[in-house]
C-alpha cells in the first residue's frame, strides 16, 4: 500500500476545556494519543477515544477517556471526556467492544501512575497490565466494578491487551508478553486466551501461562 501524509494535520489538538495542557511539573508528557476508532451500528459517523488527562484532581487520579466524532475520518470535533473515577493516572491502549449486551472499554496502567489514595482505601496492590470499564453505551458514562484486572500483575508481565473475537464467535485475549514468570524481558505477543463473561458483567482471563496470575 502506498500512504500519503494529509496536509491537514494535526487532526485534533488537546483544549484546555477538556484536557491538560503540558505541564512537566505535574506531569512528564501531555497525554493526547492511543487513538481508538470505531463505528456504531446504526451511526454513520465515526467514533474516537484517546488517553487524555483531567486539568483538575489527584495528579495521579486524573487519567480519563477523550473523545471525538467524525463524518469523514478527517474533520474531527472534540467532546467532553467520559470518565469521571480517580483512580489512575493514565488509562492508555483503549479499545471499545461489546460483549453479553455490556459495552466494555479496556485500557492499560502501571502500578507507579495509579493514585495511592485509591489503592490505600481499597486495600490493593499497585497492579500493572490491562484493566477495564464496564458502560451502558459505547460512549459511557463508565464505570469501574472491580478493582481486579483482566490481566495485571505487581510484576508489569503482561501490557497493551486486546479483546478479538474470533470466527467461531469466541472472545480472546491479546497481550504484550513483557515479562516471563522468571522475570525475564520477551518482547512478544501472546497466544490468544479465552475471556470469560461473568452473569455479573465481569470478565476473566486465565493468563497463569506468562506468569500473570490473579485472585479469582
């Protein structure tokens, strides 16, 4: 396939109304990237998440879902975050699915950007890997029904997970294996794992194989 640049761009550009702006004393990096673009049945238009941060809360509380609309994949209009918890830092790699009826947006965070208020109050480890919210539409609001995730560890073994349902109609799950269970840098992608949907919403992936193993 060839590829040519648009001379349009950037498409979109972070706006203070929704987002924070740079500030290296607050944060490293303006985080406005990890697009994820999709289509709802019945909407013509296209669809966009995208990690982005709050201007006001905890530092390490205010990652949230940014968003955006199109008619064309190249004239994008921004909307307000769908996010409102204060529990991580950033909520990076989102993917938007639906599954059993429940819309689900997965996204991944390491344990050093998770807010420590949040960690202390519900008595949980500073996990690291793939985690996800639960919502009534594709566009939220969201919400998050349990402080497990679908794949993470203290030990960051496993980031940047996807959800692919395959011919046969089976939901999977898609990693970056980052750690091996001795510890060891790998690099690479992971077989696919089954996901299991509980009556209640949650999900459960059995990832004991690269190491990641968490309380049922």
């Amino acid at each position: 396939l060839s590829w040519q640049k648009l001379g349009s761009n950037p498409l979109l550009e972070a706006d203070p109304r929704f987002h924070e702006m740079l500030d290296p004393t607050i944060w490293p990096d303006q985080a406005f990237r990890d697009p994820w673009v999709f289509q709802v049945e019945g909407d013509a238009r296209w669809h966009m998440v995208f990690t982005t941060r709050r201007s006001t809360g905890p530092r390490l509380g205010r990652g949230t879902i940014g968003r955006a609309v199109s008619d064309d994949l190249t004239s994008w209009s921004l909307l307000p975050t769908s996010y409102e918890g204060e529990e991580f830092g950033q909520l990076e790699v989102l993917q938007i699915f639906q599954l059993a009826g429940r819309w689900y947006c997965l996204f991944s965070t390491i344990g050093a950007t998770t807010n420590p208020e949040y960690l202390r109050d519900r008595g949980v480890p500073p996990l690291s890997g793939t985690h996800y919210l639960v919502g009534d539409t594709p566009f939220g609001p969201w919400r998050l029904i349990e402080d497990q995730f679908l794949v993470g560890n203290e030990a960051w073994s496993m980031y940047a997970g996807r959800v692919v349902i395959q011919p046969d109609g089976v939901p999977v799950f898609l990693g970056f294996v980052n750690l091996d269970g001795d510890g060891n840098f790998v690099g690479g992608l992971s077989n696919p794992i089954p996901v299991a949907v509980l009556e209640d919403g949650r999900l459960r992936v059995d990832a004991s194989h690269y190491g990641v193993t968490l309380t049922p």
